[in-house]
C-alpha cells in the first residue's frame, strides 16, 4: 500500500486507481466513468498525449460534478 492509499484509508476514504497509458482517449473514458459515480476527490497524473495536445476539455468538466 502505498502513502496515499494509507492516508486516505485513515481517513475512511478508499484509493481507486485508473491508469491511461499516456493516452488521451483513455484518460477521458477514465473521467467520463468517474463524473457517473461518487467520488470524493481526485489525484490526477495527466497523460503525456493530454499535454501534448492541451486537450484539457474533459478534466474541465469534471469541475461541473464539483470533483476537486
């Protein structure tokens, strides 16, 4: 377990890890399935693609589900 996962674990909340691969595509199939469900809070490590392009869109909306 690593630090996050035990800190949150303390705190009653529990650590859901997605992994995009450095893709855009999967990195908003990924937000797209967690703005569906109820999330507490994010940790985002944005793809290598999502920088390349600045393609932020689909981060941004996560705003709109207020998911901080």
């Amino acid at each position: 377990m690593g630090g996050v996962e035990t800190e949150a674990r303390k705190q009653g909340f529990q650590v859901i890890t997605y992994i995009s691969n450095e893709s855009l595509g999967l990195e908003q199939q990924i937000t797209e399935l967690i703005s569906n469900g109820l999330v507490d809070g994010l940790l985002i490590s944005v793809s290598e693609e999502t920088q390349q392009t600045k393609n932020y869109d689909h981060l941004m909306q996560l705003l709109e589900y207020e998911i901080r």
